[in-house]
C-alpha cells in the first residue's frame, strides 16, 4: 500500500511540474514495475509495447482519421454539410 501512495505522489509531482500526462504515467509505471521485476524486464517490456503499439493497425489509422478531418474542416465541407442539413430539418 506505502508503493501505491509514493507512485501517486511522484505522479503528482511530475504533473505539477508541467509534465504531460502520459509521460508521467509512463515514467511511473516503469518505475514501479522495475521496483516489482527489476530494471531489466521493465526496459525489455517497454521496448516491447512500444514497438506493438506502432505496429497495430488499429492504431495506425487514427493519425489518418485526424488528418481526413483537417482536409474536411479546410475545404469547409463541413460547413456545406451542416447547412444543408440545418436547411432540411432546422426551422
């Protein structure tokens, strides 16, 4: 339970200190799972769920799905879109 109350404590720290969140959570659970396992095992795991995360299709066509919406919102499709329907059903 003390392990649990530090990593809360040095994960508010880090965000107090302006660090992005997903940094400071990274950093933590790296910290306590080398705390549990060992240096090692904890670099190894994070090698390994990086490069997993970067190959998964799933995940690959977010950035492609953001950039869809900037083309859209810079053509101003959107907006004819939003007229056109406003024009059928708004009053």
């Amino acid at each position: 339970m003390e392990a649990v109350a530090v990593a809360f404590a040095i994960l508010f720290v880090l965000l107090f200190l302006e660090l992005p969140i997903a940094f400071g959570m990274a950093l933590v659970g790296t910290g306590g799972f080398a705390y549990i396992v060992g240096l090692e095992p904890a670099l190894h795991m994070v090698g390994t769920l990086a490069s997993a995360s970067v190959l998964n299709y799933d995940l690959a066509v977010l950035p492609l799905f953001v950039l869809m919406g900037n083309f859209v919102a810079q053509s101003r499709i959107s907006q004819d879109l939003y007229d056109a329907s406003n024009s059928f059903v708004g009053h």
